[in-house]
C-alpha cells in the first residue's frame, strides 16, 4: 500500500476551495492573486530583458573575437618590424660614408642609396637561387 491513500477527501475538507471560486473571495485572497500578477508581469519582463542582454553579449562575443584576430595579426606584423628594421640596417651599413675629399666628376654630386629591398616569397627561392648561381658562373667564366 502506499504511503498515500488513493480515496478521494471527503466534501467538508474540499468545501473551502470550492467556495474560494464562488463569487465571495476575501480580499486579503484578492489581493494575493493581484500580487501573483504582478510578480507574473515582472518576472515576464525580467526574462525579456534577460534574453536581449544574452543576444547583446553574444554579439559582443563575435565583435572581441574579430578584434582579438586583429590584434593576433598586428602583434605579427610588429614582431617583425625588428628584422625589417635589422635588414635595413644591413643594407645602410654598406653604403659608403661620405668623406670631405671631392668626388669624382664623372660620378657628380649623387648620393649613394642602400641597396634596394626586394622581399621574394619563398616558393620562388629554388628557381632564385639556380638563376642566381648561373649568372655568377656566368660572369665568372
């Protein structure tokens, strides 16, 4: 047998909320029903106002994903300002320096420049270095 009786209350228990429903209802009753419905009103709300916040901060989520990739791509870029920067270094430290002697008149007043930059990607870096080993046997026989 179970711990609760299946046989129905008897009518002088269920009499009081069969005539809560009739048309007497108490106003401390009324009253509670009307606060019920405001909570109800407030909580619905409260869940509106919840769910435009969690669409706000997924959109959020989506706008700091593209700026973390951003920055992810600029902190790159500057990482390798100190190679470029080294490179151009390099090539300055060969021009030669000016001195006070007068230059050659066949060359006139022109100021050395570094030597030109050029950034070849790699794929191409077999076929440059052949070419550029046959133009040195080349010059060289």
């Amino acid at each position: 047998m179970s711990a609760f009786p299946s046989r129905s209350l008897p009518s002088h228990v269920r009499q009081p909320s069969l005539s809560a429903h009739g048309g007497g209802q108490s106003p401390a009753l009324v009253a509670r029903v009307n606060e019920k419905k405001a909570e109800l009103e407030n909580l619905k709300e409260l869940r509106d106002l919840s769910a435009a916040v969690a669409s706000q901060m997924e959109a959020l989520e989506q706008k700091l994903a593209t700026l973390s990739d951003g920055t992810e791509a600029i902190a790159l870029v500057l990482s390798n300002w100190h190679n470029v920067l080294r490179a151009i270094n390099m090539a300055s430290a060969k021009i030669p320096k000016p001195t006070d002697e007068p230059a050659h008149e066949d060359e006139g007043d022109e100021v050395p420049l570094p030597q030109t930059l050029v950034r070849i990607p790699t794929e191409h870096a077999p076929t440059l270095h052949a070419h550029t080993d046959g133009a040195a046997e080349g010059e060289s026989g």
